[in-house]
C-alpha cells in the first residue's frame, strides 16, 4: 500500500522497507503491518495527544522519570516544549516497557525502536503466520480458560518482580498466538515501586483477567490473586516462581487508627515544608 505520512521518516531511515496494510485503528495508535527486509513486522503509530482519550490521566504518569528538572518544569507548566516532552515521554514508556519486559521473560512482542512516534515490533502471529487474534476473539473451552488464565497470573508475577504493572490488561490487549497469550499495550504501564495506585491497577489488571475467563470457568470468579501477589511484593516475598492460592487470610487484628492518623499528619507537614521551601526558592 502507498505509505502512511507517520511511517515515511521510517522508510527514509531504512527502518521499513514496505507497509502491507493496515491491522487495526484503536484508540490510540493506527497498526500496521510492514516489511523490513525479510521480516514482517508491526508498526504502531501514535495518536497525537488531543485524539487520545484516558490514558494521560495523572496516576498513569505518577513516578515516571524525566531527564532533568528543565524537562519536569516544562512538562508540569505545558508549554510547547514541555508537551512535546510529554507526548514523547509517553510513547517511549512503550517500548520501555516492552524492554525491560522481554529482558524479564514475559512475552511481549520483541520491540525494535521507537522512531518518530512510531514502535517498531514483532508482529504475533498465530499457527497459520496470521496476525494472532485477541483473546476476546478466541473461543476457549474451560480447561483452555484456566490454563491461559493460569499463564496469565504468571505473566503478571513476572511484571511484577520487574516492577511493572499493565495498567490496562484485559482480554482487547492479550494477543493469543500458537503457544499462549501475548501481553501488548503498554504505553501506560506504571512503575509498581513509586506510583500511590500500584495496588488499585495491580489489583483491576488481574480481577480483569478472573471475570473474563470466569465466564468459562466460573471457579475463578472468587478468587482473589491481586491482592495476594500484592501482598507478597510488598512483603518482599513475591518470587517469579511462588506458587499462589487466590485466597488471602482476612485482616483480624483491629486498625491501628492512632498510628494512620500519625501518619497522615507527619505527610501533611513535609508537603508544607516542601511548599515553604519552595516558594522560598
Ligand atoms: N505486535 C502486534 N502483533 C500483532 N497484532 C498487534 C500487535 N500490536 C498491536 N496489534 C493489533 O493492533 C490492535 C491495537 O493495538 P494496541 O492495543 O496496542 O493499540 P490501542 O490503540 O491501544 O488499541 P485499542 O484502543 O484497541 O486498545 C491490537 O488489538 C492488535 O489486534
Ligand atoms: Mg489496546
């Protein structure tokens, strides 16, 4: 087909030498199939920043690191400068992710680059060399639902022990190729060490993954393996091979309110210093 606008820098640097056809216009990327040498590979081009809908949403972008403070300053005022930092600090959280993933073990579609607002990466396929469908697009018996579910779990805790979390895993982005589920979509991915939701995502991302394959397996639709493997991490006790219960025992110890609230007041008073210290500045 004639090459998109978005994907001729790609061509001009000998990155693509042809794009196929297109696979899918989402939400916030058009896919294309494309050709770099004998490889047929995926193209995902960016949306720009005021077609996209929710993902810039604050908690996504919480615990982020930027180069430097001018980059920050920049970014938390929106000037032109600063929003370009964003839009690209936003798509390179993708193919971020995607590294630091594949490093880790969790199958993702091997990244390439991330050029001019465009991720370079494997395309999945299914048995037949065919883009693979989405898990929503598969029919799946009971055990299938529990194997890939179980697959799934496991995935996670690899993210996990990472110190990854999807932020967005659901049945439209797990790809299904010959051997299992493929996570994909990862441009809001959050770091599960710095960012205040962690537990909240982590928590969505596999209740998401229990009512989906709950529907084929109803015994799934108790179980309570987030907050296990939440449990876990931030214990320190989560390992890439721990084996989990879906059950977590319920808290019976009285809360400690004294203790929160103490808490609470001691946050309160450095944000004030924070604040003295930087109208100061
Ligand atoms: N590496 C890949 N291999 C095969 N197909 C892919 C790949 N990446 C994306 N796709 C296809 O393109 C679709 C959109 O990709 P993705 O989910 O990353 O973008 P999106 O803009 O967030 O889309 P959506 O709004 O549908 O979630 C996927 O559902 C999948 O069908
Ligand atoms: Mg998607």
């Amino acid at each position: 087909m004639k090459t998109p606008k978005r994907i001729q820098p790609l061509v001009e640097e000998g990155l693509v030498d042809d794009v196929l056809r297109q696979l899918m216009s989402g939400k916030e990327a058009t896919v294309y199939v494309v050709r770099c040498g004998e490889e047929i590979r995926c193209a995902k081009v960016y949306k720009e920043a005021n077609q996209r809908s929710f993902h810039q949403a604050a908690s996504y972008q919480e615990g982020r690191k930027v180069k430097n403070s001018r980059q920050a300053r920049a970014m938390e005022k929106g000037t032109r400068y600063g929003r370009k930092m964003q839009e690209e600090a936003w798509q390179n959280a993708e193919v971020d992710a995607l590294y630091r993933l594949a490093a880790a073990g969790v199958r993702v579609p091997k990244p390439y680059i991330c050029f001019e607002g465009v991720l370079l990466m494997d395309l999945v396929t299914d048995a037949a060399g065919n883009a693979a469908p989405r898990l929503n697009d598969v029919e799946l018996s009971e055990a299938q639902a529990l194997d890939y579910h179980a697959q799934l779990l496991q995935q996670v805790v690899l993210m996990l022990c990472a110190g990854v979390i999807h932020g967005d895993l659901s049945e439209f982005n797990i790809l299904v190729d010959a051997e299992g589920p493929v996570i994909i979509d990862l441009p809001q991915a959050i770091d599960a060490a710095s960012n205040t939701e962690a537990a909240v995502l982590l928590e969505r991302d596999v209740a998401n993954l229990a009512s989906y394959f709950g529907r084929f397996a109803p015994q799934l639709n108790h179980t309570q393996y987030g907050k296990e493997m939440w449990a876990l991490y931030t214990a320190g006790l989560l390992r890439t091979d721990t084996a989990l219960t879906g059950r977590v025992a319920a808290e019976k110890r009285p809360a400690n309110v004294g203790a929160v609230l103490h808490e609470i007041q001691l946050a309160r008073r450095e944000e004030e210093d924070r604040q003295r210290s930087q109208q100061e500045m």
